[in-house]
C-alpha cells in the first residue's frame, strides 16, 4: 500500500470532489439535451417533408463526422468571433449535446422505422393526433429498441467530457493533472481518476438497466 499516494490523495480531495461534481454536471447536462434534440432530429428524419429531412439529414452527417475536439474548440472561439460569448462550460456543455443530439437523432430514426406503419396507422384510426401516437405507441417501443445503443453513446459523452479540458473547465481531468504536475504521481492519479470515469459510466449503464426492466414487455 502506497502510503504516501493516500496522503496526497486525501490532501487533494476537495479539488478532485469538485472536478468530478462538474464532470458530472457536464454528462448529465450534456446527454440531457442532446437526448432531447436527438428525438426531434430522429423525428424530422423519420417523418418530417422531404426538404426539412435533407436539412437534418446534412446536420446529423457533418455533426457526426466532425471530431468531438473540433466541436469544442468551434464553440468555444469560433462562436466568440461572430458574437456569441460563451463561457468554456457553456460551450462545452453546447458542443457535446450537439454531438450527442446527432448520434441519439439515429438512434430514434432506427427505433421507429423498425415499428411497422400499421400500428401508426391504427392509431389515425381511432382518432390519435401525432403527439398522442408517438407518447403512446411509437415512444415506448423506441425506447426500448434504442435503449442499449442510447447507454453506449451517453457513455462515450462522459469520455468526451475529458476534452473540456482543452479550453480550461476544471473538470476531473484538469483537476487530476493539477495535481500530478504538484506531486509526479501520474500513474496513481491517472487510475485514481479512471475509476472515477468508471464509477459514471457504471452508474449510467445500471440505470439503463433499471429503465430497460421497467419498459420491458412482460412476457
């Protein structure tokens, strides 16, 4: 047991609480709303006009095909010169859920192009609007076909959350390398911090258990 590793870890615990608070409130905040774009653009691609899917359909291939890092730096400065100031959380926060709206609008369009038209048919029949159709019907059997990909990529977005770094949010990255510079134990913070990220993306995948069991269809 590394003795002195504790010590500077317990030293060092109110800086690393603080950058794994503001990790999590980036995951959270952006894989909220980007899920919640996502569902609009997987909607506009699945059953929005022709034209407005070739819109979506140019945004979710250029987003996706854009490297997280990109996105960030592009919030952040980019933004700045026509205008828009963003603080660096803020413009990470706007970067990740935008590629996260990206990935998570496939995702939809998947899911609902999978349920056969005839139950979207069947619900016109018996007078459901659009919205009534997709809270009943479309919604809950999406949900559970994108579910399992929904965990995969909310977990990539707390990955991403690392980047953030790159412009100055004190997220657990920064916080971990703050140290190191301080204390040259890079190997011991490095899998200190790891686990951390671990510890995130285990919470996350159990909660997609949790949701996964209680839309489940009982057998």
């Amino acid at each position: 047991m590394d003795f002195a590793f504790l010590d500077q870890l317990w030293l060092a615990r109110i800086p690393l609480l603080k950058g794994l608070g503001v990790s999590i409130s980036i995951s959270f905040l952006s894989i909220a709303v980007g899920t919640v774009l996502g569902v609009f653009v997987g909607l506009a691609l699945t059953y929005g006009y022709r034209p407005l899917q070739w819109v979506v359909r140019g945004y979710t291939d250029f987003i996706r095909g854009t490297p997280v890092l990109v996105l960030v730096l592009a919030s952040y400065y980019v933004l700045s010169t026509v205008g828009i100031d963003l603080g660096p959380f803020q413009a990470g926060i706007l970067a990740l859920a935008v590629f996260c709206s990206s990935h998570v609008g496939e995702l939809v369009r998947g899911a609902l192009q999978s349920i056969p038209k005839g139950q979207t048919e069947a619900a016109k029949a018996i007078g459901l609007t659009f919205p009534q159709t997709f809270a009943y019907v479309l919604g809950p059997q999406a949900l559970r076909q994108a579910l399992p990909a929904w965990v995969n990529t909310a977990a990539e977005m707390v990955k991403a959350s690392t980047l953030l770094s790159i412009i100055g949010v004190a997220e657990l990255l920064l916080r971990t390398q703050e140290l190191i510079s301080r204390t040259f134990m890079s190997l011991e913070f490095y899998f200190f911090a790891g686990f951390l990220y671990f510890v995130i993306n285990y919470g996350i995948e159990r909660f997609g258990r949790f949701v996964e069991r209680k839309t489940a269809v009982p057998s």
